[in-house]
C-alpha cells in the first residue's frame, strides 16, 4: 500500500517540475526557488562562484580532488571498510577532535553513511545491547525524519514542548518530562547540538549546563544529532553541549553530519561517536559496531576520506576552518538579518537574535504554501507545527523554509511574496 510521501521530497519533486529557469542571471520573477532542502546557495559574488549557485569550499573541493586521484592511482584502496583501515585509524582523532576539542579513550568512532541509515544502526546496535531501552523522548517541531526511524526502534516516544510562545528553549517542560519518566534507566534522549531543525530556537549556554545536570541526575542515555556545526556561531560553540556532557562520566552517543558543514549534501558522509564508561568498553563496542555494519550494510563507500584529507592537510583545514565554515555562517547569517529586516513587523520570531540554524517556521497554512509555489515559483515544506493545537487537539500547519537558499538579490521578492501569502494564509 502506498505510504504518505516525504513532504521535503514533495516539494523538491514540484520545483524540479516546474519548467522556470533556475538562471540565477535572470530577474527574480522569472525564476524557480527551492527553500525546501538544506543547502547554502552563494548570498553574493564569491570567487569565482556567482550569487545563487550552490556555495562551494574550496578546501573541500580540493580534498575531493585528493581523494579521486589517490583512489584512480592505487585500485587496492577500493576494498571494504575494515575497522583497521589505516586511514580510518589516523582519521578517527581528527574527527574526534574537531567535535570534542580533544581525544578521548572512551570515545570509538565510525563512519555512517547519513541520517537514517546512521540512526537505524546506532538503534539496532542499543536493542543488542540493551534491550531495556525501550523509550525515546524528543522535542516538538523536530526534525521530521526522525519519527520514521525512531517508531520502528522504540516501544514509547515521549515529547516535551520545546519552545516557548515568545520562541525561547522551554527548559521548564523539558524538566518537568525527565522528572516524569518512570524508567529513566530504559530511556534514551534525543537533542540537537545547535540550529534546531526546523524552528531554529535553541537553549542558551546556561540553559544547556542546567540540563548537562538534569542528565547527571536522572542518568538518561542521550543521542545527540550535529548536523550544523560551524553555522551557527563557530566550529566549537555550537557544539557547546556535547563538551559540556564529555566533561561528564556519562556515557553518550553523537551523530555527526558532514553533509552540511562541509557542503557534502548529496555524499552523507558522517560519523557516530559513542562515549563508552571506559576505553575498553570503547574498543569492545568498536568491534560490535563494525560487525554490525558489515551484516548490515556490506561495506560503507569509502567517502569518509575526503574528510581524512580536509581535517589531515594543514593547508586544507586552515582554509576550511578559517575561511570555508565562517564564509558559509556568514552566507547563512547575512541571508536572515536582511530576510528579517525586510519582512519587517508580524515575523519577528525569525529574527536572528531570536532563533538560530538554517530553517525557520512560519505559521502559513499549506494552502499557502501552495499558493506560494504556483504563483511566485517558491517551494517550501508543508510540516506540522506540534507547538500549537487546533481545536480537535492536532498540530496546525505551518511551513519550513531554509534560509541559506535565499541570495541577496532574491530577498526582496521572496519577502514580499511572503507577506503576501502570511496575509492571506496565517494560522493563528
């Protein structure tokens, strides 16, 4: 029987179908707009890239350049990932490094071929470990994929109200939730390191010690998913929270994303980490985890050494992390403060003092975004705003638009089309 589509690859099926130009040399008008996948287009002339192409690094470029012709020149590379993989082995303190700050024993690392795949094996692994846990509590207005994973790992899904009404982190509830859990023991906590997907509202520094405590207290299994790191504020503060819990002697798990940080959208090139009690339960875990992949996934394409290249290259990390990770912020960051400034009154919680991360919620209906997309050619994502209930009890409508898609030149009219639609469209 046929399942309800994605709604993030309904609306990217409709923009491919539409038969406008992309162009982004042509008026605004005259073009298509994708505002539904997480992508950075250029906002401005930027080297040899023109505003409204997709955003390149070039140290990630030329990583991938390293890697194709060291992979064409020695054939003996293209085997099966094996956890004694000598550029694996050299590049697991690397990645370790750039997330934690430093290397840990306890910490095993492994490359995951994206989200749901990465989520799946992380699960299967826990129900193999321990099968007591049976329940995962997660915030509202989350990411939408991750119910079609957690559902089928998890007996109960537990969700607190993640952000307030004037659009701040709800720590209130989410104490309240962790304090009502019957079997913390058998449960497992999902958070976002930074830039929440999709409302962008996320707990300030203090907010995050106070809830590092709530987690020593009640000594909840936590997954955290990093997937913006560096878009926010910088490589090391937006992963704030996972340093502040590695400090900890709990044990933990990351999902670590590159497709975002390094613009590696299609490749979904990542890592998890678990953060074992000790460094042998590290080096026990790490040989259970790669039987595991290889029953379940064969072999992992060896993508991970793009990365291995990034991170191991002086020249190429100084570039990405000095000048790649803060053009790509600033891409993002720029993209909003003027999306704010003119959209002006009725859309304040998008401002960037406000939320933070690459997409942000807008209370129009999916009529609207309809209408968005026939009339003006802009495509957003119908999603469910689990913050506010009808008056049957059901989420209201609202739509998810990626800000890092929106060059300089295309504000005005993407703005105004907005409002437009916000007018005529609004769910109160």
């Amino acid at each position: 029987k046929p399942v309800a589509p994605n709604a993030i690859q309904v609306a990217q099926n409709n923009f491919v179908a539409d038969p406008r130009p992309t162009d982004p040399a042509l008026p605004s008008g005259q073009r298509k707009h994708s505002l539904a996948q997480g992508f950075l287009l250029n906002n401005k002339q930027r080297d040899n890239q023109d505003p409204g192409q997709l955003f390149e690094m070039q140290s990630v470029t030329e990583a991938k350049r390293l890697f194709f012709e060291e992979d064409l020149q020695n054939p003996d590379l293209d085997r099966y990932l094996s956890p004694k993989d000598p550029t694996l082995l050299k590049l697991e303190p690397l990645v370790q490094k750039t997330l934690f700050g430093k290397q840990n024993p306890r910490i095993m690392t492994a490359p995951l071929p994206g989200m749901a795949p990465s989520f799946t094996t992380i699960f299967t692994l826990l129900q193999q470990e321990h099968p007591e846990l049976d329940t995962i509590v997660l915030g509202t207005n989350g990411y939408g994929g991750y119910l079609s994973v957690l559902q089928s790992s998890f007996k109960n899904v537990v969700k607190y109200t993640h952000s307030t009404e004037d659009n701040k982190f709800n720590l209130e509830e989410f104490t309240k939730t962790i304090e009502a859990l019957p079997n913390p023991s058998q449960t497992v906590l999902l958070l976002q390191a930074d830039a929440y997907n999709y409302t962008g509202v996320n707990p300030t520094s203090e907010q995050k010690k106070q809830i590092i405590e709530i987690l020593k207290k009640h000594k909840v299994l936590t997954l955290i998913d990093n997937a913006y790191q560096g878009l926010t504020k910088g490589l090391g503060e937006d992963v704030e929270i996972v340093r502040l819990l590695a400090e900890t002697d709990l044990p933990f798990i990351v999902y670590d994303s590159y497709s975002k940080k390094s613009q590696l959208y299609g490749w979904r090139v990542a890592f998890a980490h678990f953060v074992t009690g000790s460094p042998d339960q590290a080096k026990t875990l790490r040989n259970n985890l790669y039987s595991l992949i290889r029953n379940r996934f064969l072999a992992i394409p060896p993508m991970f050494k793009v990365i291995y290249h990034l991170l191991s290259n002086p020249e190429l990390h100084k570039q990405w992390t000095e000048q790649d990770v803060p053009a790509a912020r600033e891409i993002l960051t720029n993209s909003k403060k003027l999306m704010a400034q003119e959209l002006g009154e009725g859309f304040e919680y998008i401002h960037p003092d406000n939320t933070q991360g690459m997409f942000n919620k807008f209370n129009i209906s999916h009529k609207g975004g309809q209408e968005l997309a026939e009339k003006f050619h802009i495509y957003a994502v119908n999603a469910k705003d689990e913050g506010r209930l009808d008056a049957q009890g059901q989420p209201k409508e609202s739509l998810r638009v990626n800000m890092g898609s929106i060059p300089e030149q295309d504000i005005p009219y993407i703005a105004a089309a907005l409002k437009e639609i916000y007018s005529q469209h609004q769910t109160s």
